[in-house]
C-alpha cells in the first residue's frame, strides 16, 4: 500500500516487518536533521500491530538530493507524498522531522490523521558556531552533534554508527538541515494544529530541551505529553521499548 505513495519517484522507502494490513492503524516516521528513514529501525521492527514506514528526506542516503533549505519546502515534499497515494497515516517527526510534520499539519490537515512530535519545539535554534563547524570542520562537527544527540549513559555503539551515518551525508545537506531548523519558528501559529497529538521527550535531550515539548503541549488543543526518563534527543533508540509503548497507545485512538 505505501508504494502507492511513489508515484513514480525515487524515495528511500522503508516499511515495519509485519506487512500491511488494511485492518491497522498507519504510521509514517520522518527523520531529523542529517539523518535518514533508518533511523527508526526498533520502530519498524517493533510496532507489529502498525502498518508502519519510514523515509529518507531529499538529498538523504536513499532519496536523490538536492536536499532542501526551508522547512516549509521539506513539508511541501512530504504532502505530496501522501497525497500522491491513499492513505491518510499518523505522521511522526523526530528534530527536524517534527518541525516538518508541524508545518504539514498546520497548513494541509486533511493530509493526515495524527501527529507524533519527537525531540522537537515550535522553534529550534541552532548555535551558530555548528553552522561553521560544518562547512569548516565537518568530522570533528559530526561527532560533536552526536555527543549531544545522546544521554550520558548511552550505549557507545550507538555513538559510533550515529557518526558513520550522518558522515555520509553530503556536508551541504546537513548544514542546509541545521539552517532550517534555525529558520523555524511557529510559537504563534500551534494553537490552530487541530490534529490528534502525542508529543515524547527524552528527560536527557540536550538539543531539543524538554521545556520545548511543554510548550509545545501547552499550546496544541488536543496534545498529550509523554517524558521519557533518561532518554536523550535520540530517545526512539536509547529508550525505544517506553517509545513504542507510548506510540502504540496512541495509535490506538485510531
């Protein structure tokens, strides 16, 4: 059924183990800032009673670049995904992925049944200096972005393979990513997200406090607010069993 939402193009599409039955709720996952569909994998292969799918952003591992500048244009891209095929799913975002599914929701509802926001704010600033570091000191900038990515007691390994991944991605792409996210900004606009939804923050995010998610819950009419204890920004990998028990009960609303 996701295929139908291709419509002919060259989208990294990643889909749950389980299939799709039309008898399930859907779920479709958006990445953040440099990253990639697989970054969702304990969701994919977890989530059993979910038609779920993940995808790579243009300019991202599987999708062919450019990768885009605004997060309105990353919205824009997404929306005519969906609306390419036949399925109104819940839409996830994570960091960046949240800002986009934030913007989708506030300017084409009807694209989509729910939304998840994860690790993410109404704004997301971005140091200046991180900008820099990329153009500049692109490797040592990864690692540095991965550090903060992480709680304290995160495993290593998922350390090293978060570096390995965002080092494949084109410097341009992910500093274009970060600028994006310093452009956003819809602090004013949430209380007209009208759309069903859960917002999940990890107690340790050092990139996305979780202040920014109470705002956030504060302002959207129906939101609920899940703090996951010791997850960092990263927390649908560090703490992905508490992650997905929190995405299964909300995707039992629908």
């Amino acid at each position: 059924m996701w295929q139908q939402h291709l419509a002919g193009r060259e989208i990294g599409l990643y889909q749950g183990r389980s299939g799709f039955d039309p008898a399930r709720p859907s779920l479709l996952l958006i990445h953040g800032a440099g990253g990639r569909g697989e970054a969702f994998l304990p969701q994919l292969s977890n989530l059993k009673d979910i038609n779920v799918a993940s995808l790579d952003l243009p300019g991202h591992f599987a999708t062919p670049g450019p990768g885009l500048q605004r997060v309105e244009d990353y919205a824009q891209w997404v929306g005519e995904f969906l609306a390419a095929g036949p399925l109104r799913p819940v839409v996830l975002g994570h960091s960046l992925g949240g800002a986009i599914v934030q913007e989708l929701a506030l300017t084409h509802p009807e694209l989509m049944r729910g939304v998840i926001l994860m690790s993410t704010g109404p704004r997301l600033p971005v140091n200046p200096a991180l900008l820099t570091g990329i153009k500049e000191n692109f490797i040592p900038t990864v690692e540095t972005i991965v550090g903060w990515a992480y709680s304290r007691g995160a495993d290593k390994l998922l350390l090293r393979q978060g570096v390995e991944q965002m080092a494949q991605t084109d410097p341009v792409v992910l500093h274009d990513d970060f600028a994006a996210c310093d452009g956003f900004d819809v602090t004013e606009r949430l209380k007209s997200l009208i759309l069903p939804t859960l917002i999940v923050a990890g107690s340790e995010d050092k990139m996305t406090p979780p202040k920014l998610s109470q705002v956030m819950a504060q302002a959207i009419p129906d939101a609920e607010l899940k703090i996951i204890e010791g997850g960092g920004h990263m927390v649908q990998l560090e703490k992905f069993r508490e992650v997905n028990q929190a995405i299964a009960e909300f995707m039992g609303r629908f």
